[in-house]
C-alpha cells in the first residue's frame, strides 16, 4: 500500500487527480484494518454422521458441504465449502492459528476425502 502511495506521489499526474487516488488508497486500506480488527474468531465443526460442516459464529453458515478440491500444505489449508444456496466459501487455516495436531488432523481428514 504505501508503494502505491508513493507511486502516486512520484507520478507526473494532475495533482487533483494524485490527491483523490492517494484518498481511495487510504479509504481502502482503513477498511481492510477495520475488518481485520473486528474479526471475530470462527470454530469449524464436522459432524461425521451427515458429512456437514458447520461454521461455529456465522449464522449463516449451518450446514456446509466440503467441495471437492482443497488446498493443503504443512503450513496452510485453504478448505472451499459449497452452502445449500450453491454459494462457495473460502476459509484460510494456517500452522499457528491452531495446535499442531489439530492442524495436522485437518490436513489428514481433507485429504482422506478428497481421495
């Protein structure tokens, strides 16, 4: 972000033009922040009896199911689940956000159903 301010600085554009871009940069990145402050914490549930995941703290995430490509590595999972309304969510688990074990746990459950 503060490359793209820079940029904007050194640029030999309008000033008025300089000042409303580096005004959207700074807009967008208070937003980010913002979300990023206030995000609240999710738990991810899996019921093996139905196959649904469920996202503890989102409402409108009670009954996912997991799609069929995963993104896994020792150090990042990125899990795509489809909701009954066909609409597709992402979630992004790192190592440290979570145990060792747990991590590793859903890196083996993930790639046992993909399989």
């Amino acid at each position: 972000m503060l490359t793209v301010i820079f940029l904007l600085i050194v640029l030999p554009i309008l000033l008025w033009s300089k000042m409303i871009a580096i005004a959207i940069v700074i807009v967008l990145l208070v937003r980010i922040v913002t979300r990023w402050v206030n995000a609240q914490n999710q738990i991810l549930l899996f019921n093996p009896e139905t196959g649904y995941w469920q996202l503890d703290g989102a409402e409108e995430c009670k009954a996912l199911r997991l799609k069929p490509d995963q993104f896994v590595t020792s150090g990042l999972v990125i899990i795509y689940f489809e909701t009954p309304e066909g609409s597709v969510i992402k979630r992004f688990i790192t190592r440290d956000v979570v145990s060792v074990a747990d991590h590793h746990r859903l890196r083996v459950l993930l790639l046992a159903r993909s399989h």
